[in-house]
C-alpha cells in the first residue's frame, strides 16, 4: 500500500511546497516560519520536504523566484501605460498570492544569490519602466525609475484590498486610478540625481534604553532584524552585553518596542490634527503631512513597521496590529468622508497603499529633508484621490 501511496503522489508537490513556505513567510516571517508547519500544510512530513529542499534558505530562495515568477507574469506583455498597469493590477490582485518577499528578506540571502534575484526583479519590472518612457517623454531617467517603482510599489500593495475584502474588478479600478496618479506626478529628479553626502548618524540618547532603542533601528535598516544581533545592537549603543539584557530580555522585545514606539508617536500626532479642524479633507492632509514630517524625520524609524512586522513574534503581534489597524481606520474614515465615491472598506485600502508608497518612495529620494517633505506629500495626495493642491502648499 506504501507503495501505491507514493505513486499517487501529486506531480505539483514542490509547487505546493513552495506556494505553502511563501505563505509561512509572509504571515511568521523567516524566523518563525518552521519546516514542520510548511510540510504539515502540503500534508506531508518535514522529511519528505528535505528531499526536495536542502532547508528553510533554500525554501525562501524559491518562495522568492515564485513571486519574481509572477511579477514576470505580470508585465510580461508591455504595451502602452494603462494597458501595463491594468493587467499588472490583475495578477497581483490574485488571491492568496504572497508579495513583498524579496523585500523584506532580501538581506537573509547569500550574497551572490541575492545579485542574481535583484537582476531579474529588475528585468521583470522593466516594461513598466518602458511604458512610463514613451507615456511621460518629459522625464528624465531618473524619474523614471522613480515614479515606476512608485506605481509599482502601489501596485504590490494589492493584499491592502484582499483584506479590506474590496471587490476584485473595483479593486483593480482603484489600484489603476492611483497607480496612473502616481505615474503623472511631476519630475522631481534630474538624469543625474544628486548623492547626499551621508547623513550623520547624530547623538546617542543619555538613556541607556532609548540609546539602544535608536541602534536598533539603524541596524534593522541596514542589515535586516534577523542578521543583526545582541551583541551588534549594545556595542552600536555603547552598552555590554549584559547589560543590554537589563533592559530587554531579547532582539524581538526590542523591535517590538522600535515598532510600538513609531506608532505611538504617529498617532499622538494624529491627535493634535484631529483636534485642531473639523474639515475631515483637511484632516486628512494634516495626516499626511504629519505621516510624511515623521517618515522624513526618523528616516528608517518607520521601516520595520513596514518590513520587519512579520519577525515579531505572534503572541507579541496583537497590540501592534491593533494599533497599525487604529491609526490605518482613522485615516479611513476622513478619506470615506472627503470622498464621497468609496466605502471605508475601500479608503482603508488606499490608506494602506498610500503609507506603503511614501514610505518605500522616501528611500529613493536623494533630495533635501524639506524637498522630500513636498515630494511625498503630493505622491501621497495623488493616491488617496485628493483633488487640487493641498492647503499647506
């Protein structure tokens, strides 16, 4: 019978192996995601996965060239602006497909592994890029790339919709609308873009606490939670090893605390705009800006609440996504309200779209504290929907 049993087993079996670990990954993160669980879901024992996979490396290797495979798959046909981003909005929006892999865990990979994957995530996205060229000839190379891998972030953010259980067909209309908005945006970029000299690190707080609080962050920036370690974080700070355990009893208590941290601060701020209008469109801006003041001002601060939440443990997660949900519901409302077309399922989703794209555009922008301000603060305009200039220009 053992032997019928392992006849009859599926030709796709390493497809489902793959598919299941991009799931694991997405929603545990690589170091809570285990084999065990990855092999249960196929149905299958962890020993049976080993003979397909060397390890859990292996696996987020080709968890990765999956989702690459889609995005292939997505701007595969090229052809004029509406027509790419249209279809590309269609396959993205595909259930349960698993995205933002390579982003949040490229810095896990091998070196030479992660050359490679970077090239082809760069050939697959190349048609987006050529179909903004022709679209926008007043650009210049630079904001090309820029503004394509803006619509493209936009883009990405479909699960935003799939958890907002937005309609399929009204889900690719809004991701289109705003993706095309972001594409109009005007050239912030020359060819050549300026290289900021780098930014000086600054002081270290007095606090022993918030000292290693504030190395935590640049090093999660720089090198991702699961490659930095204790002992990286207390000599960043100036702190022994011992006495860092003093004051947390781990790595994740302490990205726990960065990310909690952050969404304090924004919704404090959030409370101020709310207080001070009872014009929900001007509230609305006032958020944005304060979202944008933040993100420009903290720099990679706001990063792991956007890429490392998958490496919070789950019995830690909770409170953060009730937060994150809090502060995401807000902006909701006042955009539900400031336009009048969506439901608050659906301005949720384009909250949540917005706040991934200013975020992963900060990063690209070699400009000025304040030149960055103004950019992200019309990127951000232009994908809730918000007409005209804003009030604060």
């Amino acid at each position: 019978m053992a032997e019928v049993a392992a006849q009859r087993r599926p030709r796709d079996r390493k497809e489902q192996i793959v598919a299941a670990a991009a799931r694991h990954f997405a929603q545990r993160g690589f170091h809570d995601a285990f084999v065990a669980d990855i092999a249960a879901e196929v149905g299958i024992t962890a020993s049976a996965l080993y003979r397909h996979f060397a390890g859990k490396a292996e696996l987020l290797v080709a968890a990765i060239e999956l989702e690459l495979a889609q995005l292939e798959e997505a701007y595969a046909a090229g052809g004029p602006l509406d027509a790419v981003l249209d279809r590309a909005a269609g396959v993205l929006l595909r259930p349960r497909r698993t995205p933002s892999l390579w982003q949040r865990n490229e810095q896990l990979l091998a070196p030479e592994v992660r050359v490679v994957l970077a090239q082809r995530y760069d050939v697959a996205t190349a048609a987006l890029r050529d179909a903004l060229r022709a679209a926008r000839p007043d650009l210049g190379e630079a904001d090309v790339v820029l503004l394509a891998a803006a619509a493209h972030d936009l883009l990405d953010s479909a699960r935003a919709y799939e958890r907002a259980k937005v309609e399929p067909a009204r889900a690719r209309g809004l991701m289109v609308a705003a993706a095309s908005a972001v594409a109009a945006l005007p050239a912030v970029l020359a060819d050549a873009a300026p290289v900021l000299e780098e930014a000086s690190p600054g002081m270290l707080p007095a606090s022993r606490r918030q000292a290693a609080l504030s190395a935590a962050v640049r090093l999660f920036a720089e090198r991702g939670f699961e490659a930095v370690g204790m002992d990286d974080i207390g000599a960043a700070a100036g702190i022994t090893g011992p006495t860092l355990y003093h004051h947390f009893p781990g790595k994740s208590a302490i990205l726990v605390e960065v990310i909690m941290r952050c969404l304090d601060a924004m919704s404090f701020d959030l409370a101020a705009v709310l207080a001070g209008t009872d014009d929900p469109a001007l509230a609305l801006d006032g958020a944005l800006a304060s979202f944008v003041r933040i993100n420009v001002a903290q720099r990679d601060a706001l990063t792991p609440l956007f890429t490392e939440i998958g490496n919070v443990r789950p019995e830690e997660r909770a409170p953060i996504r009730r937060a994150q949900q809090d502060y995401v519901h807000e902006w909701a409302v006042l955009l539900a309200a400031a336009r009048d077309d969506l439901t608050t399922a659906e301005a949720q989703a384009l909250v949540r779209s917005t706040q991934t794209v200013v975020s992963a555009m900060r990063r690209r922008l070699p400009l000025s504290a304040p030149a960055q301000r103004a950019v992200l603060h019309r990127a951000g305009r232009a994908v809730l929907g918000l007409p005209g200039d804003s009030p604060r220009d």
